[in-house]
C-alpha cells in the first residue's frame, strides 16, 4: 500500500513524499525521533503518523493466511428484525406521527425544509421537548443537542412548550398507580431544559468544528438521543465564493453526521431553508444547497402551506411511501390540526 | 519479457535449463550439501524486466552420494513452486474460456435494464448506475435498482452491500422478495426468506479510507474462501460511491483523484479475480446549458466498463434507463422499465 492511501493529511503527506518516503515498508522500521528529524516536524506528529501506518500495516499483515471475518457485516434478515425494533420520536401531532410510522426514526438523518414562517424551528424544539419523555410515558427518556446557526432559539418558548408537553401527558395518565407518579419531581420544565445542550454557531468554520467535535461530545453523554441543526444552510449560503469547496465540505460534514445517527443509534434532524429554481420556463419553489445536498440525508421532509393550514409531506424516504399530513403550531406546541383553525399566532 | 530463475543451495552445484511452450528460459541449479544431515535451503531468485522476487523454497535433503536424477527431480519442484508466484500471461483463448466458464450474467429482474445490458449484470465488470435524487418520489432510484437487483441474485450466491447512505432497507427488500415468490404457504415463504435475506450482507461505511480497507479485507477473504470452498459472493453493491469521493475531489491537490482512481483499480481487480459484478451507484449535477450529468467528472467516466443513466418519467411507475457506454453493446439504447410499490 502508498503512502497516498494512508489517512493523514496533506501536509504531512508532502513532507514525506518529498523526504524521500513513497511506501510502507520504507517508514515500517523507522523510529520518531529519526522521522521527525529528516521531516523537521514534532516528535507527537512523527508518533502520530507512524502509528497511522503501523495500523495500516497491522492490517494487510493479519489477513494472511487465515480467516479474518469482516467487522460490522450483518445479514439483511438480523438487520429486518432490527428495523422492526427501531424507535421513533414522536412530533407531538398524532397525524404526522401516522406518515412517518411512528415518528422521526432514530438512526437515520431527517432534513426537514420549508418556507420561512412554516414552523421548522417550532418543530425542531418540539422534538427536543418530546425525546426527554420518560419512558415510563412511552417516551425515550433522553436528552437532546440543539446546534443553532441562526439565534432563533427562544428559551421562553422552549419553557412554554416544555410546560405544554408536560402537561399533556399528565392528563392522559392521570388515573395509573403511584409508580408511574412517582417521577412527576422531575417532570418540571425546568428539568427539561436542562437536558438540551445548546451550542450556539457564528460562522461555517464553527459548524464543521461542532460537526467534528460532536463525536467525542457524544460518547461522554450517551443519553443524547436526538440532534438537532437549526439550520444547516444558513452559513453556507451567502459569501461562499468557491462553490466546489462548499459541495465538499457539505458531504463531508453529511457523512459524518451519518456515522454519528448510525453508531450511536440517535436522530439526527437538519433543518432547511428555501430557494427558487428555475426549470422548464418556471421557477419553483426547492431546497436550499442543490441536488448534491439533496443526497445526503436519509429522510426529506417538506412543509408548505395549502390553504392557510400548514402540511407536512414525506418527499424522500428509503421505507416510507410519499403522504401529506397537516399539522398546526398552538401555544403549547405542535399539535393536530383542527380543520376550522386558521392560521395561529403564537404566545 | 524473458524471465530467468536461479536456485541455490550449499555445496556442489548442478544446474538445470528449461524452456517451455511460452518460451521463457528458467534456469535451476541445486549445490550439493557438504553435510548429509542438512536440507537444501535453496534460494529461489526470480528477476523480472521491472522488479526482483526473492523466495525461500526448503526441498529435501540431497545426500553427497545421490543420483543427478533426484538432484534434477528436487530442482524440478522448485521450479514448480516457483510457478506459482509468477503470474504466467493468458492468451486469448485461455481467457475466452475464462469468459465462458466463470464470468456469468446476473439478471436485474428488471426487464427494460436486462435486455439493454445483454442479459443482465455481467460477472467481472463495474457497472455504474447514475441517476437524479429526489424529484417528487420517495426513494432514491439508483437505490431501488440496486435492491431490486439484490433480492433477484440472492438466490444464486451471496451479495454484499456497502451502505453510504443508510439507505439500506431490509423491508423493502422482503417486499421485493415476497413479489417474486409464487403461490407458496406461509412456512414455505418465510424460510425462502430466510434463506435469501441471509446471504444478503450489509455494511456501512463512511469514508473513503474505510472503503479502501474493507475492500482489501474482502480481498483476502476470498481468497481464502476459494481455497476452502465456502460461500461465493457474486455481486458486491456500494450506494453511492459518488457520496465517499464528493468530499474528496476537486480542490488544489490531485489527492482525492488518487483515491477514486485507486478505489476504482481496487473494484476492477475484485471483479475480474473473484469473478463478481460489482454495481455502484452516482448521482447527477448540473452541467453547461442546465443539462444534468453524472457526478464525479471527466477521470471518472474511464473507470466503469458500463454506465447506465435512469430517470423517471413523470410521477409514474414507468423509469428510462440509457446506455452512456458499454464494453460489448452500442450506447445510447433506451429502454424502459417498470418498478412496483
């Protein structure tokens, strides 16, 4: 294997093509000090790189001669009762729990797009709310990271929908045995808000360090069930020059936020804005980012209005077939809409 | 390209000269052990026009008495050894026959892709699947071909799928696998689907690197498989290879490229010793005057030996699929094919 298949940076990988080093055997019984000489860099990054490439060797070294089964491969039956199994976070309004089976599925990266007003950021607290449902309540019980790029992050609203939500779920479980009643000390909304980590985001530099830093973020608190980004696009879409870099560092930054919604089992929810796209003589109404964007979430959701009342349709999914549900947004959240009811102002 | 080989043990020497059918001259010469009770450690040197291997073959020990026949013998299974790691060339009827004997077709199921690829999915080569996300539809179609064509081959031989995009579903899959089955009872079916749901495997994978290891992991696992005789993998999927190299390519350094043209090499190299189809899938950016194209530029468009475009037309069921190139048939065919909720 070269040199150039190694995952090192740039860099590094210059100064040793130019020291003369192209494979891996030449660097295999070298010592740091020695490298880091000849390369005229640190001795931590001389440890760093040969401890790259003596994994890299490990690797092509074990796989001779026996059997070596390949980690992280499932059969696609373990996998379908698996799927069967997958939890969901409920949205609060019981239609579009209906099209989406359940809720927003855990594992899996949801973008939610719209136009301004719609309610995305309603729903993007609305989700942070309902995943710290205890699971005695049939919730998850777990505690929520909200990225916001925007500053549209209201922590009275947040208080208040906590306080709906709570509420809520007092009245349908009035009548079960003091066990259950038992946890009413901690559902205050107060103990909810304290459960959501927020990271507040001023520049796209920023963005792909919280990206970057989400994961180790994520192994110290493995309560964390849901992630929410409010929203993605909003520094990426004026005084980025280079288009080409912007399509780069938005894959990688989608990859990422997939391996993080897979290994550590969470939803992950990105939220959207809109632009106009002119096809065929006619401009309508598209996602933000372009259709390279468009490939790097697993779910897509759109919310638009019809007719005063706001709508939610599945736009992209690997499982569900396409279906519209309205939804409203009340005082204590979003809720089921109710057909008479006209467009709602909040607080 | 003349290749010499010289064997070389202790003691006193004897040599041997062949020259067989392809005309390369291999020279063997075995020394005499001075000491009876030694082996022959002989040192195989084998030198190429570009590089030298160098091998350790222990024959068995040749006493100072024993007859020129055994030294000859013992020189003529080290050559045979030797045979081994030189990779002889293959005429062109060895690998006709080679076409003919493991290089199967794998059909789709879909019959519009089918009839424009010849018979279906053709062992030892990369196919690549591109087409538009989403524009009005719920599941991406590259994805539902590639699915459609893993439940189809399941039966025949294990396939393996690397998963980008956690687009991987495992129901969606049983839906396509209940539809092929015909009228059976409802034990009969589940264990069909067993059967076929289990030697289809998944992983997923997030990165270029990742992508890289696993696929020189998958290389020496079968090449331990074909000596054992176990399970054979005949198709291997990744959907989307365009969203692993997307982050990669462009930019000042050439490095991302290197890695696709590797990742390429690596695929094409699977492919053809393992006598597997390998499916990718890419997907669509725009182009000059607003015409779509396929992802990942001009050095990519050299690498599949087959390129097929899908769309779909008009919120229908009814998908086109076109030939953008292809190693034995014309390009630009059309046809058009069918897939059902």
């Amino acid at each position: 294997m070269e040199i150039a298949n190694l995952p090192i940076s740039a860099s590094q990988r210059s100064k040793l093509l130019s020291a003369g080093y192209a494979t891996l055997s030449s660097l295999s019984s070298l010592s740091p000090s020695h490298l880091a000489r000849d390369l005229n860099i640190e001795l931590q990054e001389a440890l760093e790189i040969l401890k790259v490439v003596s994994d890299a060797a490990d690797r092509s070294k074990s796989t001779d001669g026996h059997h070596q089964a390949l980690k992280g491969v499932q059969t696609a039956w373990d996998m379908l009762s698996e799927e069967q199994m997958q939890q969901h976070i409920t949205t609060g309004c019981e239609d579009l729990d209906h099209i989406l089976r359940g809720g927003i599925h855990c594992g899996e990266v949801t973008e939610v797009g719209g136009v301004p007003g719609i309610g995305k950021t309603q729903l993007g607290i609305q989700l942070a709310v309902n995943v710290q449902i205890p699971v005695e309540y049939g919730g998850h019980g777990g505690q929520a990271v909200y990225i916001d790029t925007e500053g549209s992050f209201m922590v009275e609203r947040a208080h208040q929908i906590a306080e709906g939500c709570i509420n809520g779920i007092l009245d349908n479980f009035t009548d079960h045995d003091r066990k259950i009643l038992a946890c009413q000390e901690w559902m205050q909304p107060n103990s909810f808000l304290s459960n959501i980590f927020y990271f507040r985001i001023c520049s796209y530099t920023e963005q792909i360090a919280v990206t970057n830093y989400l994961e180790k973020f994520l192994k110290e608190h493995k309560d964390v069930k849901i992630v929410v980004i409010d929203s993605v696009t909003f520094h990426f879409r004026q005084d980025f020059d280079d288009l080409a870099c912007r399509t780069r560092i938005l894959s990688g930054m989608s990859l990422k936020l997939m391996k993080l919604a897979k290994t550590n089992n969470l939803a992950v929810v990105l939220l959207n804005q809109v632009t106009t796209k002119y096809t065929e003589g006619s401009f309508h109404l598209t996602l933000a980012l372009g259709d390279s964007w468009s490939h790097s979430c697993t779910n897509r959701i759109i919310l638009y209005w019809n007719a005063n009342e706001r709508y939610a349709y599945i736009d992209k999914s690997p499982s569900l077939p396409s279906a519209s549900a309205p939804y409203s947004v009340t005082s204590k959240g979003i809720r089921n809409s109710t057909s008479h009811c006209k467009r709602v102002r909040m607080m | 390209m003349l290749t010499r080989f010289r064997v070389e043990g202790e003691g006193e020497r004897s040599s041997m000269a062949e020259n067989d059918d392809l005309g390369i001259e291999r020279t063997a010469s075995i020394q005499n052990p001075t000491k009876p009770s030694s082996s022959i450690g002989a040192r195989v040197r084998a030198t190429h026009d570009d590089d030298e291997d160098e091998v350790r073959v222990s024959l068995r020990p040749v006493l100072p008495h024993s007859s020129s026949d055994l030294i000859h013998q013992e020189a003529a299974r080290a050559l045979s050894v030797m045979d081994s790691f030189h990779q002889p060339w293959l005429t062109g009827v060895e690998l006709l026959d080679d076409a003919n004997r493991n290089k199967h077709v794998l059909p789709t199921g879909l019959e519009g892709i089918d009839v424009l690829l010849g018979g279906g999915l053709r062992e030892g080569q990369l196919i690549e699947i591109a087409g538009p996300s989403s524009s009005g539809k719920t599941q991406p179609l590259q994805m539902q071909v590639c699915l459609h064509s893993a439940s189809c081959i399941a039966d025949k031989g294990s396939v393996m799928f690397l998963d980008t995009c956690n687009s991987f579903s495992p129901n969606r899959i049983a839906c396509m696998v209940n539809q092929f089955s015909g009228p059976l009872f409802k034990e009969a079916k589940e264990r069909r689907l067993e059967r076929i749901m289990s030697s289809i495997l998944c992983q997923p994978i997030y990165d270029i690197f990742e992508l890289l290891d696993t696929l020189h992991q998958l290389e020496s696992t079968l090449k331990h498989t074909v000596k054992t005789g176990g399970y054979k993998i005949c198709l291997l999927i990744i959907d989307s290879i365009s969203s692993l190299i997307a982050p990669i390519l462009g930019g000042k350094s050439p490095q991302g490229r290197l890695l696709m043209v590797s990742a390429g090499i690596v695929l094409k190299k699977l492919a053809h010793e393992f006598n597997l189809a390998v499916l990718v899938t890419n997907h669509m950016v725009g182009g000059e005057g607003g015409i779509i194209k396929p992802a990942l530029g001009e050095s990519w468009k050299n690498i599949p030996h087959v390129r097929l475009v899908v769309s779909r037309d008009q919120q229908s069921n009814v998908f086109t699929a076109t030939v953008l190139k292809h190693t034995m048939r014309a390009s630009g065919r059309t046809a058009k094919f069918v897939i059902h909720n």
